[in-house]
C-alpha cells in the first residue's frame, strides 16, 4: 500500500470511530451561543446579537444564555428552500 492511502484509511477509521462515538450520546435539548455559532457558521458577536434583539430565543441557566433546540430549528426554518421538482 502506498502512503498516501494507508494515510486515507487511517483517516476514514477515525471517521468511522467519531461516528460511532456521537451516536451514542443522548441528543442536545440546548446549545451555547458559541456552539450556535459554529453550527451556523457565525460571528460568534452576531449570534450574541441576535440573541440580545430576542430574534432568536434563550433560556438563562444561571448567568448562562442557552438557545434550545426547537428555537435553533424555528429561527432556520425561515431560511429552508423547498427542492425543485
């Protein structure tokens, strides 16, 4: 084997094994701003801000901001295009 594919093996097992790994956790009810922001590919700054003018929901746990799923899902909604048919 070559290098370069025992390399693209290796990185596919690891793959496989992140896989397996994240479905066995239980699924999230809530994510962090900064977490937000990296599922959505943000400023972390903007979702703070969008969280602040309310146009996404939070819980407060704490002194903690958490955005709840259903809120993360109803704040993308808007944005989802229908496949051509």
């Amino acid at each position: 084997m070559t290098a370069a594919l025992v390399e693209s093996v290796e990185k596919l097992i690891r793959e496989v094994k992140a896989l397996k790994q994240a479905a066995q956790k239980p699924p999230r009810d809530a994510w962090s701003p900064r977490e937000v922001a990296h599922k959505l590919g943000l400023p972390y700054d903007t979702v703070l801000d969008r969280i602040n003018d309310g146009t996404i929901g939070h819980i407060l746990v704490g002194k903690h901001k958490l955005v709840p799923d259903a809120e993360l899902q109803r704040f993308l909604a808007p944005g989802i295009q229908k496949a051509a048919s």
